[in-house]
C-alpha cells in the first residue's frame, strides 16, 4: 500500500487533507482508500488518532446508504458484549477471515480464467481434430465424386 495520506479532523466534521491542501468528503477519503491509500485522521484540536472512528464512520454511512450492512442478531450482540468480546474477535478473526476469504477468491478467479482460456484454445483444436478424424471422411468424398460424375453424365 502507498504512504498513509494525514487527514485532519475538525470540530465542525470537516476533514482536511494535508497532502493537498484541500476538505475532502468521507466519499473521497473512502474512494482513496478503494484505490489502495491508507489515511491517517488526527483531531486537529487534542492531535488524538480518530482514524478508526472516521473509518466506521464511512463504513456506517455506506451502510444507511444501502441499508444493511450487518445482520440484526449480530448487531445486539455488539451492543450486549460490547467491546470485550469483540475487539479480540474483529482483531484477530474477522480480519484474518477476509483476508483468507479474498485470497481464495483471487485465486479461484484466476483458475477459472486459465480454465475457460484453455476451454477455447480445446475448442478450436477440437473442432480440427474432429474434422481430420472423421473415419467416414473418404467415404463421402467418394460418393461426392460419384454423385457428381452421375449429374455429368445424365446432362450430356
């Protein structure tokens, strides 16, 4: 991943963007990130790291957007344990099971591909091949040839 891009955040909500010396939305922050970035947030006031409150933050508004992200019966779990449980959780499993999950799927696409790229390549091969092989093939260009020496025949 690229260098991290230092965001500061301002009372009123506003995130400056340090690099480019501009506000920038979280839909903004959230495409960079979409396109490999890492951010940093820092409270421009106390100079706290809220990078994790921002990333929620645009985690939870895709989700209105879409309206679900995660399902009810988890979601009271969240509430009902709180963060004891589910800090470890998120750390160590969430996290390790995306990734596993986004590996697998890279590679099972990949195979996939090279499968339907050989599929083709098998295709038009195969259409040759069974052309050539054809153990009829003689005969019917045989009688082809009688047929047509009969037609000459008959129209003289």
């Amino acid at each position: 991943m690229a260098e991290k891009i230092l965001l500061k955040k301002y009372a009123n909500r506003r995130l400056y963007d340090t690099e480019k010396s501009k506000y920038v939305t979280l839909d903004e922050v959230a495409e960079r990130i979409r396109n490999g970035q890492q951010v940093e947030v820092i409270d421009a006031k106390t100079k706290a790291d809220v990078t994790a409150f921002i990333l929620t933050q645009i985690v939870l508004e895709e989700a209105k957007n879409k309206n679900v992200l995660l399902p009810v019966p988890f979601l009271y779990m969240i509430i009902q344990y709180g963060d004891n449980v589910l800090a470890d959780f998120f750390e160590n499993y969430l996290q390790q099971a995306i990734k596993s999950y986004l590996a697998y799927k890279s590679s099972m696409d990949d195979q996939f591909k090279k499968w339907l790229d050989m599929g083709m390549g098998f295709s038009e091969v195969a259409q040759k091949s069974l052309m050539q092989a054809n153990p009829f093939q003689s005969v019917f260009e045989k009688l082809s040839k009688e047929k047509k020496t009969e037609k000459k025949k008959h129209q003289e």
